[in-house]
C-alpha cells in the first residue's frame, strides 16, 4: 500500500510538471529561434527575449525536477504558478484578438481558453504550494525552503 500511495504522489505531480518536463523545455531546444521569436513579440529587445527563453527554460526544468524530487517543492510549485501567470498576461491576451467571440470561429477564444488553462495550471502549483487546507499559507511563509515530504508515507491512525 506504501508503495501504492508513493507511486500515486509521484504520478500525479508527473501529470502536473509534463506540461513543462519534457515537453515545453525540449519545444524550447528543439525551435530556440522561434521560441525567441515569441518572447519578441512581448519583448522587443532581442538580447531580452533570448535571456526570457533561457531562465523560462531554467525555470521550466529546475522547478520540475524539485517538485518531482521533492526538494524545495513548495517554492517551486509556488515559482511555476507565477510563471504560469506571467506566460499567460504575456503570451495568452485574448484581449487583444480582433475576432474574440463566444460563438462561432474565433482565434480569440481559442487564445481565451489558453489563457484559462494556464490560469488553472496555476491553481494546481498554488495548491501545491499551500497544500490542501487554510493552514498550508502560514505554514509556508514560516518555511518556504521546506519540502512537503511527498513521498513520505503517513503513520497509521494519521490524517
């Protein structure tokens, strides 16, 4: 049952990091040009842009090895939900699309449930974060280094 309840915590922060390991990163080394070309469609600057894509990639693959591991992992699940945010303001304005609409074709809403997504994804990492219950936000500003022991299997007769 241990082992059950290891592989299930493991599987489901898997499911939660896949997004960004392997998947966004490898797009990121694998199309660096055309990812540089869409952070300079939000940052002009070209030097920025390729500095954006690096510490996004960094971010991307540091964070999810540490809430994989379990290192630091509320800082990471708390770093990955702004990143989330930040990728959503940035790259995700469905406010900005000519043709947004409800019904219908619309490029504007398909952008409108990206941004969404990200917005959701975000959740998922600040409930990481927090953890499930109202103490979780105090817990983690008195220790925000602190792992969240995920693997660790809880006694009997515990909650």
């Amino acid at each position: 049952m241990v082992l059950l309840s290891v592989a299930a915590a493991f599987v489901a922060r898997a499911l939660l990091v896949m997004l960004f390991l392997p998947f966004s990163a490898l797009d990121k080394i694998l199309n660096f040009k055309q990812a540089v070309g869409q952070a300079a469609e939000a940052i002009p600057n070209r030097f920025l842009a390729t500095a954006a894509i690096f510490a996004g990639l960094g971010v991307e693959v540091l964070m999810s090895l540490a809430i994989l591991t379990g290192i630091a992992d509320r800082m990471a699940a708390l770093i990955l939900a702004g990143y989330c945010i930040v990728t959503a303001l940035l790259w995700k304005q469905f406010w900005t699309q000519p043709d947004f609409r409800l019904k219908g074709a619309s490029r504007g809403r398909d952008v409108f449930w990206d941004f969404l997504k990200n917005l959701a994804v975000a959740g998922g990492f600040l409930a990481l974060a927090f953890g499930a219950n109202a103490d979780g936000f105090r817990h983690f500003l008195a220790h925000p280094l602190a792992s969240s022991h995920p693997y660790a299997p809880i006694a009997k007769g515990g909650a």
